[in-house]
C-alpha cells in the first residue's frame, strides 16, 4: 500500500489493540482519544490520568515485545511474564496486596477460576513456560510451525488466565504473551493483535470461557473462540486493505490519464473525480459543488452547463456513472 494508507492502518490497529486489551479490564477511553494519546496530543483531566496510563503501559508493552522479536529474543520464562506485568500495571492505583510483577501471595486470584494455590506458583509457572517451549509445539514440518504457533498463543492465554499468577493484570500480561509468542511465530505485528481486538467484540463470552473450560477440563471451547476472533478480524483487515489498495490504484490511473492535462479543464475535472470518489454514496449534480470548498470555487464563476459538461465528459471515459440516486465514481475494478 501507499505509505500514507499503510499508516494509517497501523495506527488503527495498534489503537485498537491496545485499547481493546485495556477495555476489557473497564478503561473507557474511546477509540479516538487513544489514536491521539499515540499521536501525543491527547489531552485529559487529572482524574483521569490512570486511563491514559493503563493504555500506555499497553502500548509501551506491544513496542517491546516487536523490538525485542525483531532482535531475536525469543525466550518466554518466567521473568519474561513477570516483566509484562510490571510494565502493565506501572504506575497504576492497586491494593497494598498487589506487587505488580510479583507473584501473588494470596489464596487464590481474580476471576471465576479462582488460580492456582500461591504456593505452587513458582513451580507451575516453570512448568509451562517449559511446556510452551518445547517440543509439542516445535513440529518437523514446517508447514504445521504456525498453524500450532496459534495453538500455542491461545493456550498460553488461557492457562495464565487458570493460573491467575498475580494480584492483577493477569489478562493483560496473559494477552502480552500471547502477543509475543505470534510474533516470534513470524505473525506481522498488527495482525498479532488482532485476536485481542476480535476477544474484545465477544467480551461477556470471554470472560465465561477459562471458568468454563476450566470445570470440564476442555480448552477447546476457548481455543474455537480464539481462532473464530481472529478470523473475523483477519477478514476486516484485509476488507480495509484491500479498499486502500484499489482506493491507491485508481488515483494512480487518474493522475496518469490527467497527466498531460494542465488546462482548466483537466484541473477541474480532475478535482470533481477526487470528491466524488471520496463521498459516501452518489450525490445528485446539484449537489456536486458542495462537495469540498476547492471544488465550490473551481465551479463558482463558471455557467452551471459546465458542470453538466463535465459529467458527460468524464461518464464517456468510464470514470463515473449516473444513477437514479445521483453521479459516482467508479473505482477501477468496476
């Protein structure tokens, strides 16, 4: 894609995700107020100063996890888990109890599975951080490597959501994890978060599901879960992208068929098929000149006929088409 469009979406998505992952445990910043705390120009009250905090220790997680991938480390141990966990409870308002990036010393955790007892945590967390690690989910051919990387991303989500190893932030740390063992699986970094996004959309079946699993000892009501939110958000990225795509390539024939236009009338022409690929829907002519200030004043001192010219003109290229409903674009896979 274009740079510009390509962006865009990574921002997107990164908010998303990020956000997704906060909104799960009450934070509720709205979509567009964290694509400004990531641009750094959000701007909020002193009582909500934890909000923003809560998504920015997410955020500063994501971008440790990609720049200690992209280097190499790979490991997953228990001082790896323990660290998400700081990172994303830093600075935040917890109980005396709560050690951010300790394990807890409590009975039992948060959540409906009420974790494993604190006196085997130590133990139980080698244990899976060695599980995770080895050979089940190494396969000889290649072609099953990421296929069971996503298996693996998904139990190691759901067996820290049993453990519950900390006082808080367990589905925080537990969905970081996940995130890191999709990346080091080769999983591109916005579509590692992807299934944090999709468990966002189902989040009252989300929270039911580690108890459930748990009282039938049957992970595979999660795991389907995991898997079918992921698709469906693998399906919307690649709508967006694609419509970017086409989106880029038709403004590339347009600019290529005006390429040798400078007269006023390749100008003009030229702007009313930007405006008009950028509505929603098609738009009656008389409503044309509104469309964007520059093209108000391109047609401003000019006979309303022009206009009607224009149309014609362009209709007889195959740029656009009339409608009952009004004149559109049309995109170049029309």
């Amino acid at each position: 894609m274009p740079p510009r469009e390509a962006s865009t979406i990574d921002l997107r998505l990164l908010g998303e995700g990020v956000l997704a992952s906060a909104a799960m445990e009450g934070n509720t910043l709205r979509a567009e107020q964290v694509t400004a705390l990531l641009r750094g120009t959000l701007d909020l009250p002193p009582a909500q100063q934890y909000l923003k905090a809560e998504v920015e220790n997410l955020a500063k997680a994501v971008r440790w996890t990609e720049d200690r991938v992209r280097s190499g480390d790979l490991a997953l141990t228990p001082w790896t888990i323990q660290l998400f966990n700081a990172q994303v409870l830093k600075g935040l308002p917890w109980d005396e109890e709560v050690r951010p990036g300790e394990w807890r010393t409590g009975v039992s955790g948060p959540r409906a599975t009420g974790g494993a007892p604190a006196e085997d945590l130590d133990l139980l967390m080698e244990r899976l951080c060695d599980w995770l690690s080895g050979p089940v989910f190494d396969p000889e051919p290649e072609e099953e490597r990421l296929p069971l990387a996503l298996v693996k991303a998904a139990m190691a989500h759901l067996y820290l959501l049993w453990l519950a190893p900390f006082g808080e932030g367990n589905g925080r740390t537990a969905r970081c994890v996940e995130h890191q063992v999709l990346l080091s699986a080769g999983v591109p970094p916005r579509a590692a978060l992807l299934p944090t996004i999709g468990l966002d959309r189902i989040r009252s079946a989300y929270f039911k599901l580690p108890g459930q699993c748990a009282r039938t000892n049957d992970p595979l009501p999660f795991l389907g879960s995991w898997v079918r939110a992921f698709v469906d958000e693998l399906a919307l990225v690649w709508e967006a992208v694609e419509a970017a795509q086409r989106n880029a390539a038709w403004t590339t024939h347009l600019e290529a068929s005006f390429a040798h236009g400078s007269s006023r009338h390749a100008t003009r022409q030229r702007q009313l098929l930007h405006d008009l690929l950028a509505a929603p829907g098609p738009v009656m002519p008389g409503r044309i000149p509104g469309l964007s200030t520059a093209l108000a004043q391109l047609y401003a001192p000019l006979h309303p006929k022009t206009l009607q010219r224009d149309l014609e003109a362009l209709a007889a290229k195959g740029f656009l088409e009339r409608t009952e409903k009004g004149v559109r674009a049309l995109a170049i896979d029309r």
